[in-house]
C-alpha cells in the first residue's frame, strides 16, 4: 500500500512538474493518406513525373506520387506555443500564432519564415505555400499500367488558354512536350487510377 501511494505521488508530481516547465509538447503533423504506395487501386493522386517516365513499350508510367498536407481542425484548435508542427516536411516549434489573412499564421507566416493554415473541407486545415499552393508530402514512388483508354486533360500556356482533351495520339502529344512544358508536378498535377491503372492525367494551370 505504500508503495502505491508513492508512485502515485511521484506520478502526480511529474504531472504537475511537467505541466510548469512547458515540457510537455505535442507534434502537429499532416493527416496520413491513406494511401498505400506499393498497391495504387481506385484514388486520384497528386504526382510529379517528366515524359521521359513514360514507358511506352510496357504501358507503364513512372511517378512520384505525393498526398496534400492537410491537418485536423480540433488539432489545431488545441495547438499551443511550444507545440511542434511538421510544415512543408520540416519540424517547426511554434512561437506565435494568430488569425491573419483569413487564415492562421504561424511565427509570423510565410513573410516572417513561419507557416500558414487556412480552413479546408472536411473538419481539416491546408498548409498554404507562396502562390496560395499547398503543401505536400511525398509517399514514394511507383509505376502503374496505363489503361488503353487512358486520358490526357491538360491546360494551356496561359491561364486564359482553354484544356485540351487528349483522347488518341497520347504518345505522340507527350512525346512532344520534351519541347515545351515537359514536367508535370504534384502542385498542378493530378493522376486518377481505377483498378490499378492510370485512367487521367489531369495538369492544370498554375502561376
């Protein structure tokens, strides 16, 4: 009996001890995504990739697959100064916080080297970049089958420049990119899967 009440004491004291050093931190880090890398089946992912990962004689594509960095909404209303938050891959320990820009900056946010979060669908925050991109993670790489049928939906030059639909000819169309605008990255990006084959390639236009 105690001994119990000892280590009770000792609990209660570390508790109470921890509680006045501000020792006693959380890590904030991106929702996982649920997504398995090594097994690619029915999900739209953002991905990066050039033409040369295109293996034409196999029907396969090459990439670099990423997930948007996203946080839950309750985490972050709990967040406190002393709290590290995982930004853009990187540990940051939180000095200040404070509603700005219609969102939550962070030491500072992006002007002062902190970070922003801005509210997003679904009880979550988005990590926000320059430009108002988001932030993402990358999951690894993989090269899944194209579908036969598989489409290419991609923008113009400018952002007044209406998408193309590539429906036929998608091996001569990214062939051809090697000239201009060959790289697709997960900030403008989107590659959809279906029963582990790549159905769209959607790259929007971004700044």
């Amino acid at each position: 009996m105690k001994r119990l009440t000892f280590i009770s004491i000792i609990l209660c004291a570390f508790a109470v001890s921890c509680a006045h050093r501000n020792d006693c931190y959380k890590l904030i880090a991106p929702l996982p995504s649920g997504i398995d890398i090594n097994s690619l089946q029915d999900c739209t992912v953002p991905a990066s990739f050039s033409p040369d990962d295109f293996r034409w004689m196999g029907g396969n594509l090459r990439m670099t697959v990423y997930n948007k960095d996203l946080y839950d909404a309750v985490e972050i209303s709990l967040m406190q100064i002393g709290d590290t938050i995982i930004y853009n891959s990187e540990r940051m320990v939180i000095n200040k916080f404070e509603e700005a820009h219609g969102g939550l900056d962070i030491n500072g946010g992006l002007d002062e080297g902190g970070c922003c979060l801005v509210g997003y669908e679904g009880g979550t925050y988005v990590a926000r970049s320059w430009d108002d991109h988001a932030t993402y993670t990358k999951l690894g790489t993989a090269e899944v089958p194209l579908a036969e049928d598989f489409i290419i939906v991609d923008c113009g030059s400018f952002p007044e420049d209406p998408a193309d639909t590539i429906r036929t000819g998608q091996k001569l169309y990214i062939e051809k990119m090697n000239e201009s605008r060959p790289d697709f990255f997960q900030l403008n990006t989107l590659v959809t899967i279906q029963n582990g084959m790549v159905t769209e390639i959607n790259r929007r236009w971004i700044p």
